[in-house]
C-alpha cells in the first residue's frame, strides 16, 4: 500500500488527463447554487466527502483527478455514439430476458402488482431473445438507410421510409410508412445520451489489449438504483482507438429472489463496414401488402419523404371519425377498425380520433414506430420535431 508521500507523487507523476472540449459547457450547465436549506435527497450514487487531515491537499488532488477522468469518460461515450453515425454497416446483435411475465415482489406485505411490486418479462427465469440487426447506412442520409431485424417471431426490413414486418409463425405481412429518419442510437439506445443515467458521477473505466487484434479495449461500469429500487449494473466496452462501442450490458443485482448478478439484456457491435450480403436487406413489396393502405405500386413510387402511415385497432367494427390539422390545413376522415391511411405532413401534426357513437371502447394506434392502447372515447396525437405526444378521451 502506498504512504501519503508515494501516492501524492505518483499522481504528480502520471499523465495529467486533458479536458474535453465540452468540458467548460458541461460544468457551467451543472452548477446548481444551493438553497438555504436544502431538503434531503435521494440519489443513486455515492457523495464525495473529502477527509480532512493531514493528507487533505493529496485527497483533493486524487478527487480532481478522478473528477477529470470520469469526465473524460463522459466524452467517450458521447463519442461511442457519435461514431455510430459515421459508420457504413453495422450487425448488433441483442439479446433480452423475455417470454412469461413474473410477479416481482419487493413488499411482500401488498399484492401482486401493488406498488412497489410488479410483474415483467424482463426476468431471469426467463431465457435470452435473440434479435439480429444488420444496418446499412449513408453517413448524412438517413433516409436512405437499410435494415434488418430477424428475431424468433419473424424478420421486419426498412429501406428509407418502407418498412415489411413478416411473422414467421402466420406468414402475416404488415407493411408501413415512416418519416422519421432511421437512427443507428434508436437500436443502441443506451448509446443514445449517456449522461441521462448519471455515468458522469459514477463511471470507473479500465483499459485492456484484445490479445487477438491487439486493439486497446475500454471498459467501465456504472451502478444506479431503479424506479423499483433494484440495484441496476450498466456495462460497457469500446474501441478506444476508434470510439465504436463493442458490447454494453445491463445487469440486475440483488432481484427479490435472486442474489446473484445477472445479465437482463445485452447488445454486441460486430462487423463494422464490412459488406452486407444484398439478400439480407432485399425485400419485395406486394399489391397486398400495399392494400390496407389503399396504394397501388405506382402510387406508392410517388409519395414523399414525408408521408407516414397511422394503424388504428381497437372494438372491431366500431366507427371512427379523424380529424387533422397541419400547416396544410385541416382534414377529416371516417372509418371501422381496424383502419389505416396515410399522413403527408407538413409541419407539426396533431390528430384526434373519436367513436362516433360517444361510448367508450378499446383502441389502439401506432405510427412511426410510436403506439399506444387504451380504453375511451377517443384520443389525441401530437408530434413535431422534437416532441410526440398522445393521451385519452374519456
């Protein structure tokens, strides 16, 4: 173990981290001026309380030390995503816990699914869903990204704003429009803004060399507490000479009956810019996929980058009036459920929908990879460019 001394000339020694250049924006949007009396807080992470002794000056020079690392790591990670824009292909292939859903009992004093107990299939009695995701994408062009995704229930495949789910068990074609760009984050999700789970506080990051490609692996983990208070393990690996993420995972330790760590879900990078098979992505439209949608093949080739398709279920048979209103102008139309049709936006968007006899009924909607079910009398959709908003009419 090292003395006082050693360690303060260990660190005076090693390497001085450089700060991000996002560094000065990230601190001057996180300082919070405390409030005469602050009320007690919750937090998922650890406080650090410098110790004052006789080594004070060598603490606070190891905290501002491992202050400037971790925000370093930040930057890493916000870098991990940014290079995944850049990229050419990609295969990410996830696995998560899923199948029966389980009762979690965190109170055994309340009933199933009263708070704070609930039910998942996130659960470890539950084995992997594997999904393989083959991406092909324009750098700058969104639109004209290729995907897909084969999974044990069927196989969906993108090409811009086309998309064909086909179930493997029916054979059931669904097709749909979309007119929000395909991001390569929106499938590495947890790539998509890392400081939203707190890794500035808590990411300890360790550097290992890949003895097969001699490529210098990045590691670090971080720990939180969930909306449930399950103690929840986040997990990662990175390129460090190319910042593309290789692996995250996250780990669940402590679950009610459980007390071994384990993985409930995990996405791995492979294959980057490498050639993609052009079988994998190809996929042929038919007059009946394209029937639901009242298109013909020809009508379909003509419709812009802004149109997207609304699918409407529900109480079937049940009648529907749709009103909408965009920088177009209004428009209204009426039909039975299950219906579908097309939207060409313009603008920000907003849709309601309400059964013309007055009752309530279920009803579900989904639209740009954005759905919801609920029982009402109607409902209302809003989405712009940066928001999407839906809530029920009762």
């Amino acid at each position: 173990m090292n003395s006082p001394i050693n360690l303060e000339d260990a660190l005076r020694a090693a390497t001085q981290p450089q700060p991000h250049s996002s560094l000065l924006t990230r601190l001057e949007r996180d300082i919070v001026l405390p409030s005469p009396s602050p009320a007690p807080t919750r937090r998922g992470w650890r406080a650090v309380l410098l110790p004052l002794s006789a080594v004070a000056g060598v603490s606070l020079l190891a905290a501002l030390a491992v202050f400037s690392l971790n925000i370093a790591s930040v930057c890493s990670l916000a870098a991990s995503a940014q290079a995944l824009k850049n990229i050419r292909t990609v295969k990410i292939t996830s696995r998560a816990r899923s199948g029966t859903l389980h009762a979690v009992m965190m109170d055994q004093s309340k009933g199933t699914n009263s708070w704070p107990n609930y039910s998942t299939s996130l659960h470890p009695a539950n084995n992997f869903e594997v999904t393989e995701n083959w991406l092909e994408l324009v750098p700058g062009q969104p639109l004209r990204t290729r995907a897909r995704a084969s999974w044990p229930g069927g196989e969906t495949w993108r090409a811009g704003g086309w998309e064909l789910t086909v179930r493997g068990d029916t054979g059931a074609r669904e097709f749909r429009l979309k007119n929000q760009p395909f991001q390569v984050a929106s499938v590495a999700s947890y790539l998509a803004d890392p400081c939203s789970i707190g890794l500035q506080e808590s990411l300890s990051p360790v550097e290992s060399i890949h003895s097969s490609t001699n490529q210098t692996i990045w590691w670090g983990q971080t720990d939180y507490v969930s909306f449930a208070d399950e103690q929840v393990r986040f997990r990662f690996a990175m390129d460090k000479q190319t910042d593309l993420p290789l692996l995250w995972q996250k780990l669940n330790k402590g679950f009610p009956g459980y007390p071994e760590e384990f993985v409930m879900m995990e996405q791995e990078f492979s294959n980057y810019n490498d050639p993609i098979p052009q079988e994998l992505l190809n996929f042929q439209v038919t007059d009946a996929d394209l029937a639901p949608l009242g298109l013909t093949r020809a009508e379909l080739d003509q419709l812009s980058t802004n149109c997207f398709s609304v699918h409407l279920t529900g109480t079937t048979g049940q009648e529907l009036r749709v009103e909408m209103h965009d920088d177009a102008g209004p428009r209204s139309l009426t039909g039975k459920l299950p219906f579908a049709f097309i939207v060409e936006q313009h603008g920000p968007w907003k849709m309601r929908a309400r059964f013309t006899d007055g009752q309530a009924h279920d009803i579900g909607v989904t639209w740009n990879g954005t759905g919801m079910d609920s029982v009402g009398r109607g409902l209302v959709l809003e989405q712009s460019s940066d928001r999407v908003e839906t809530r029920t009419e009762y």
